[in-house]
C-alpha cells in the first residue's frame, strides 16, 4: 500500500474499491498525464449514504460529509485508472453538483467537504480550482455528485 | 469516407452537417490532442427534435433517443475540429445535462443513450467517464444536452 | 502591462484584482499548457453585483452583464496562474451556469455576454466551445457562473 492509501488509513478513511457505474460507462479515463473521473456518488458499500435534496431531505451538514465521501469514491477511481494514488501530482479541478432547492444557496460549504479532505490527503498537491453549482436533481437521487480532474506521473 | 462515418452509415445514423452554435461561439476547439466539443443539443435539420422537461413533456425512452441525436452531432462537431472521425483515439469524457423536475431522479438511463451509442461507433475507444446531471432549464428549452471530449491522433 | 491587459482597459473593463475563493480552493490551476479555473461569480469588488434567479430577480440583459463581468473575474484567475495574459494562445472552453427558473430558456444570451467579451478581448484566439446551462442555485445566490479553460504558452 503506497504513502497516499497508508494517509487515508490514517485520516480515517480507508480507500474502498471503486464504485462500479450505475450505467454504460468507466470509472475514470486517463488521456495524456490526466485522469478524468466520472461524477461520483456517495455511495458506501455499494449504496447511496442519503438520498434526497438539500436542505429540504438532506441538512447541510451531512451534506458537507456526503461530498467528503463521493471524494473518496473518485480517488477509488483514480486509482482504478492509474493503479497508484502515490503518482498523483495534483488535483487540477473538482466540480461539486448539489442537488438543491432553488433557495438554497449555501452551497460552498458543501462542496468543502470534497476540498478540504483533498488538501488532508495530497497537501500542496491537493489544492485545485473548483466550480460548485446546484441542481434540480442527481442520479438515483444523490444529494451531491463529485466529479475530478486530476495530473499523474 | 472514413470507417467510423461508414459504420455510422451501416448504424442507420449518418454524420449529420454540424450544428451552427445558437450564439457567439464555435462547434468544437482543439487544443493539443483532445477536442473539447461546445454542449449540443437534439437538433435534426436545425431544429429541436422535442422539447420540454423529462418526465412532465418528453418520456424518459424519448429522452433517451435524444441524447444520442445529440451525441451524434457532437460527432459532427468532433469532425469539425479534426477532419476524420478515424483520427479518434478514445472518448475521454461525456457529460449529459438533462432537462428535468426535482423529483425525476431516472437521469443515468437517459445519458446511456449517448453513452451505449459511442461505444457501437467507436467500440473500446468508445468507452468513457461520464458525468449525468439534471437541471432546471437548456438552451431553446432543449431535454438534453451532450458535451464531449475526445482524443485524437 | 501587456498588450490584453491593455485592451482591457480600452474596452473598458481593467483586469480587477483576482476574486479570493469563497472557499477551500485557489482561482485557477496549470496543467501542461492548459489553465482551468475556478468557477467565477459576478463579484465586483468584493461583492455579488446582483443576486437572484433569472428572469425573476434579475433581468436576462442584466444577466448577460453579469455573465461578461464573471468572465472578467475569469481573466484575473487567469493571470493569476500563470503571470500574464498575453501568453493566452486560445480559449478553449467556457461553460456558463445560469440560476433560473425552469420556464426560463433564453440561456444563449445570457452566455453571450461572456462569449461575445472574450472574443473582443482575444481576437481569434479568444473564440471557443461553450456549454450552457440552467440550474437550480448558484453559490450565495449568484444569478451567473463562469468557469474558463484556457490555453496558453
């Protein structure tokens, strides 16, 4: 197990195995030096953590740790494509979807969830630009759906 | 004629002209090696084939259809860029934006539309990440709209 | 100051200072030749130039400002990464999320206001693919979000 899995480990958050698709596709593509993940859901173990939307069926809060685990789903898949976490060399982009009501506008502090948990598993390495957009729905009624674009050695 | 063109002939799907874009923007842009398509809709003979919101105006089986009509002029848009669908060495990426209530949570089968049809043109090379979301509102009050990135030699 | 920093404040609209994320992420990140940033809201000094949905809160005239405001924070993020915007070869991408209701589909438009900037800014090089999209919510309730990928030498 390389440095990156053994820090997962460590935060709490052992990697689990990818998450395979809900439909007619990869978990994650390399082209060149990049890996492109298809938009994760907070699965665990094979189910969706929470459905529904935010805040109405999902608060905030859990919101924040649902996208947290969708992150980790998408690291599952870089490593699916990649086959070691320890060859990422940056986190380039993350784009959050937060299925919400159209009043809900706290929106970045969900996504947090994601960005934070990349700066504690990559440090420097981990920190990327990011767009956060809510929506009228997600796949199978996830309350967020995370999606990377990540640079390998 | 290149071989992918014939076999989209032989599909009973031949390469449509390119969508000219509803604004101030062009089909497709190449940088390095990978195409970046702009977000096409369901256009057939510059008109939308449906409109309106899945499931409350077009049927999930409708929706479907429609995003390989516009996965079918992404590759129009792919060829605008690059001359020969034959150059194609993988679809990287394919985000489906679907038009749809709250509470239609159905969005992963509608996107395989696009997703089953790349893998009969392109077979491995066809296979990808994607990314289903479904939104408020498209362009023109469109049901789907499909982007693409896609690799080339 | 370089030649499109120059063009800028002909046109008038100077390259503002680079909006601070309103969370755990940075404006814009290089990889190879390509600049992706972060998604950028409609900040004018410091603060959302208007909030709301789309047309019900804010006009689609006022939105289409919002939408080229937005992409000039999108420039400063640009400039950010990596220096000076005259090393910018070509704009690849631009996607434009819309707050809007979902009877609201005169997106295009609204889009334009960025499109229309850049190419005014960039010349040829500025002309790209785009992708646009109505959702739901925006982060602090911003009607408009840009995000830019970017090539440059």
């Amino acid at each position: 197990m390389g440095r990156i899995e053994d820090r997962l480990e460590e935060l709490g958050f052992p990697l689990p195995e990818v998450v395979p698709p809900v439909a007619a596709y990869i978990p994650a593509v390399i082209t060149g030096n990049l890996v492109y993940t298809a938009g994760q859901l907070p699965m665990v173990q094979g189910k969706l953590a929470e459905i529904g939307k935010v805040p109405t069926h999902v608060s905030p809060e859990r919101a924040k740790e649902l996208a947290q685990i969708a992150a980790l789903n998408a690291l599952a898949a870089v490593k699916y494509a990649i086959g070691d976490l320890d060859r990422v060399t940056r986190v380039v982009k993350v784009t959050g979807f937060i299925a919400s009501t159209a009043d809900f506008t706290g929106l970045p502090v969900i996504n947090n969830g994601a960005s934070e948990f990349l700066g504690l598993v990559f440090g420097d390495a981990g920190v990327h630009a990011r767009t956060t957009v809510g929506v009228a729905s997600l796949p199978l009624d996830a309350p967020v759906e995370v999606e990377l674009i990540v640079e390998f050695k």
